[in-house]
C-alpha cells in the first residue's frame, strides 16, 4: 500500500546521569523542551502517552505519577508550532503538518503502537483504503482489518471501541456510508 509508511522515530541523545531525580533539575528543563521538539518533529502526530514514555525512557525512568506527568505536560505547553487534537487522547502536531492535511499512515511493526497511540486521522486513512481495495464491507470485517493493517491480532475491547468510534466520525462527516450493514465510500 502506497499510503502505509514506515514509522520514523526520532534519534534523540540522552544525557549522561539520566534519571528520576535529575530530570526535576531546573537547567534540565530546556534539555527535556529540546527533546520534546524533536520528538514531535519527527514523530507528529503523536499522542501525549507515547511521547511522555519516550521521554521517560530518556531519563532512565520507568514509572510516571501524577507529579511527573504534571511537570511534563507543564514543559510540554512551551514547545513551539505544535498543534493538539484532543481525540481518545491529546495528539501533538507540527503546523506543518495538521490533521486534515494528513495523507499517509504508518505501520505498526517497529515502533509498536497501542491503538489509543495511533492518532484517529491514521485510522481513518487506513480505513478509507480498505474499503476502496474492498468496495464495501461489514463493520465487522472493516474492524478487523483495519486492526490487522496495524499489526493487532486479536481486536480486543479497546481497538473495537476506538475502531468504532472512528468509523462512526467518518459516516457523521459523510466520508462513508452505511447501508444495509455495508459501509462504503460515500459517493460526493
């Protein structure tokens, strides 16, 4: 499929004594703002779990409480040209690249993604090619292969919840069309 990319992740250096204490460091804090930029430079759209965990591995440091997850999303408000989407979870974006000029999604295979990671305009552009490969199909089956195109096995409760919650913003915006169980393109 000429629409599924491969997922780049940014390089990002980390810095030598790393960890849970360090990264509270008030001449740290740009050093984190620096890799944050970089991160979404590379990775948008990409959601605030994702990119906090990437952050956290950076410092050497596994669990995230309520304080460290307060004092990133505080460093996070400073990194420019970022545009958010609040989906299942806040999406970071360069305005370079804003949700409707979205054209490409990317595989699963390296970077392994949940799907509440995987911004809701990926999906759907997943979606939109399965079924114009497909012509039409039953949610049921739509569901899995979308999951499928993303690597999941199994569509467990959340990927059916946020598989549905996608298809049903793209019959609510006219982009496809139930009928009689079969979901199709919409027909502009």
């Amino acid at each position: 499929s000429q629409l599924k990319v491969p997922y780049q992740s940014a390089i990002v250096d980390s810095i030598d004594l790393a960890n849970s204490e360090s990264i509270y460091y008030m001449e740290n804090r740009p050093v984190i703002l620096n890799q944050m930029k970089e991160i979404i430079r590379v990775e948008a759209p990409i959601s605030k779990s994702l990119l906090f965990k990437k952050i956290l591995k950076l410092w050497n440091t596994t669990r995230a409480g309520t304080k460290l997850n307060n004092y990133l999303s505080d460093i996070v408000k400073s990194v420019p040209e970022i545009f958010i989407s609040k989906e299942y979870q806040d999406f970071y974006w360069v305005t370079s690249l804003l949700p409707q000029e979205l054209k490409t999604y990317r595989d699963n295979s390296i970077e392994k993604r949940t799907i509440e990671d995987i911004a809701p305009e990926e999906i759907a552009i997943a979606i939109r090619e399965i079924i114009e490969a497909n012509i039409s199909l039953n949610k049921e089956d739509l569901i899995k292969l979308t999951a499928k195109t993303f690597d999941f096995q199994k569509v467990g409760n959340q990927i059916d919840n946020i598989l549905n919650q996608v298809i049903q913003t793209m019959l609510n915006k006219d982009h496809l069309q139930l009928n009689e169980n079969r979901i199709s393109i919409k027909s502009q």
